[in-house]
C-alpha cells in the first residue's frame, strides 16, 4: 500500500506542478482567464502532498515505534481478508492478533499490514506474532511479519 501512495504522491504532486506552472504562464502572457488551468493543477499539487505526507508520517510512526516501543507476543487469531482495500477485483489478507495490556487489563485486536498471498501455510507452528507496541498506547502498533513470513517476489 505504501507505494501505491508514494506512486500517487509523486504522478499527482508532478502533474499539479505542470498544470500550475502552465496556468500561470498562461496568466501571465497570453490572458488572465488561461490562468484558470492552475485550478486543476492546484487541486492535483494538494492531493500528491497530501500522499506524500502520509508515507512520511507512516515512516516517522515506524521509526518511532522502532526506537521506543516494546515487542509482545499476541496470540494468533487468523487471516481475514481486508475488504476495505480492492485492487483489480482482489482484497489483501491481513494477519490479526490479540493481546491483553496488563496495565488496564483491556484486549486489543492487531492487524498486520496488507498481504497480497496467503500466510498460513507459514504460520502452521506458530501460536503466537511478535507485535511492537508503543509503551504507554496499544492503539499505536506494528505487527513484525518480516522475521515470520518471505517477502513476496
């Protein structure tokens, strides 16, 4: 999912600067009306910043769960299929989990990042996922799938 925003951000954030610049230059030398060409422009500039600011605030989380959360062991419920996302007529699958928080006693369902294959011939020993959570928020997460199943090629 990551790089299809990060495929958007960039085609949206290029084509806003060209219509941008092309309205503009429109404006400027031909007559004031061309320079309504900068409006689709603008709304398509937002749209790719706004794309690229999500993968940036996904990679600041990252990093940050990386340098100051903690790894607990959630017990494995299943794979389900992710039917909020759908690419070409297919929904990913994603891992969930569930842990208790000894601090408030609360249980908490964790969801692993889209799969595009199936993992569960690779979870056939396993009862249990590593899953990095913040200290003070379990709402703040990272299911470690990286050491458990291949990268997809």
């Amino acid at each position: 999912m990551n790089k299809v925003l990060l495929w958007l951000g960039i085609l949206f954030t290029a084509l806003g600067i060209v219509f941008v610049a092309a309205g503009g230059t429109l404006a400027l030398l031909v007559a004031p009306l061309l320079g309504l060409v900068a409006l689709p422009g603008g709304i398509f500039l937002v749209l790719g910043l706004a794309f690229l600011g999500t993968i940036a605030r996904i990679r600041r989380d990252r990093t940050w769960l990386q340098e100051n959360g903690r790894i607990i062991e959630a017990d494995i419920l299943g794979v389900q299929y992710d039917t909020r996302v759908r690419v070409n007529g297919r929904c990913p699958l994603v891992l969930q989990c569930q842990a208790v928080n000894p601090a408030d006693g609360k249980v908490y369902v964790f969801e692993s990042d889209s799969l595009w294959f199936d993992p569960t011939p690779f979870l056939e020993n396993r009862d249990k996922m590593p899953v990095l959570v913040a200290p003070d928020n379990y709402h703040r997460y990272q299911v470690l799938t990286e050491d458990v199943l291949p990268e997809q090629g």
